[in-house]
C-alpha cells in the first residue's frame, strides 16, 4: 500500500501549508502581544503612579519600584526571545522543534502582555 498525501485543489498538501501558516499566526500574535505590552505603558503614564512595583523577586521595600517607563522592560525581553526563537527555527530543520520555539515565543508574549496589564490595573488610576 502507498501513502497516499492529502492534496487540495491547487495540487499543495494541505497539511504541510496549514502548519506553516499556523506558525506565521503564532508568530504575528506573539509580536503584536510584545508591541502592544511595550505601548500600553507609554500611551498610559500619565495615569501611573511616580513608582510602580516590578521587581518581585527582589527584598520588599523600595528595591521593587520602578519608573512607570521600565514596565517596557519585560516586552523587549519579550521581543528578543521571539526574535532569538525565529531565528533558531529558520537554522532548524526539525518541524516540531520549529513550532515549539514558535509556540513558547508566543506562550512567553502572552504571559509578559498579560503580567504588563495586571501590574497597570494594580497600581493604576482608570
């Protein structure tokens, strides 16, 4: 018996183009994720407290605030790791290690957007 791939109408395998466009969604939703975690505490400053807590993992106290501005910090750590994780899938030739890399760049987008508004709605005045 031969395997037989799937083909659609315009001779392409339909699986095969489906994963590559998955990945360039992933990939676009990772970066907007990173821009608009780097935006959102620019357009809203005016509306932040002098000092913003950031540091967590530092000793209570002063060592955790930060100028509203360094809340853009995460998001370009963000931005490097998604460019970093492109880069590395485009030298790899291994499907699946491509979409992890795709996958934890978009994963570790959405946790830094998410951490960067729950920190805005904590300390800011809406």
């Amino acid at each position: 018996m031969k395997n037989k791939k799937k083909t659609g109408s315009n001779g392409f395998n339909s699986t095969v183009v489906a994963s590559k466009i998955v990945s360039k969604k992933f990939l676009a939703a990772s970066v907007l994720f990173s821009i608009s975690a780097i935006s959102i505490p620019i357009i809203f400053r005016n509306n932040l407290p002098p000092v913003i807590p950031l540091f967590y993992g530092l000793a209570e106290g002063e060592n955790q605030l930060v100028n509203p501005l360094f809340l853009t910090i995460p998001a370009g750590l963000g931005l490097l790791i998604i460019l970093i994780n492109t880069l590395l899938s485009t030298i790899i030739s291994n499907n699946f290690i491509k979409r992890s890399l795709i996958l934890s760049s978009f994963a570790v987008s959405l946790l830094v957007f998410i951490t960067t508004v729950k920190i805005l709605l904590l300390v800011g005045s809406f």
